[in-house]
C-alpha cells in the first residue's frame, strides 16, 4: 500500500527495465505506466498487490511533488526482507 503525508500529483506505478553494461553499470529504464492517477491523496492510498521476484527490480513508482518528478524501485532489503523504495533517475533509451 502506497501512502503519502500530503497530495501528490501524476503518481504512477510503472515496470522498468534493469541493464547492465559490458562493466557492470547499471542503467534503469521505464518501459510503461501499468495504472495512474492525477493525484495521491493520503485520505486515499494506492494498493497494489505485487510479489518479488529475484533481486533484480521491475516495478517502480513516480509523482511529481513541489514540481519535481520523483522516481523510486520497489525493492527489499537482504537483511531482514523489508520491502524498501530507492530512488533512481531513469535512463534515457
């Protein structure tokens, strides 16, 4: 369940790509909005159900908070499996 403290604007939960090159970057695209909504309000809350699969992420999510595009992978920790958000600017293809 996504939450926020106060509204956001265009949030969007989003699949995205992880490559990595010949040394071992790493670049994150976005390949496509799965759901959106013009606002996040936190008198309600964005659900989703969703399953980790692997360490490699695959879904993401993005708003526009105080005017900046904001972007962060769904992700959980190696030590205790707690789910995490990272935040990470996408690659441009």
């Amino acid at each position: 369940m996504f939450t926020t403290k106060e509204p956001v604007k265009n949030f969007a939960y989003i699949e995205i790509e992880v490559v990595l090159d010949d040394d071992g970057n790493r670049s994150i695209y976005e390949n496509g909005v799965l759901y959106s909504i013009d606002e996040l309000t936190p008198e309600k809350p964005f659900v989703v159900a969703f399953v980790h699969m692997g360490h490699t992420p695959y879904r993401a999510i993005s708003f526009t908070h105080k005017g900046v595009v904001k972007y962060y992978y769904l992700t959980y920790s190696g030590e205790d499996g707690a789910d995490l958000l990272i935040e990470f600017t996408p690659a441009q293809r």
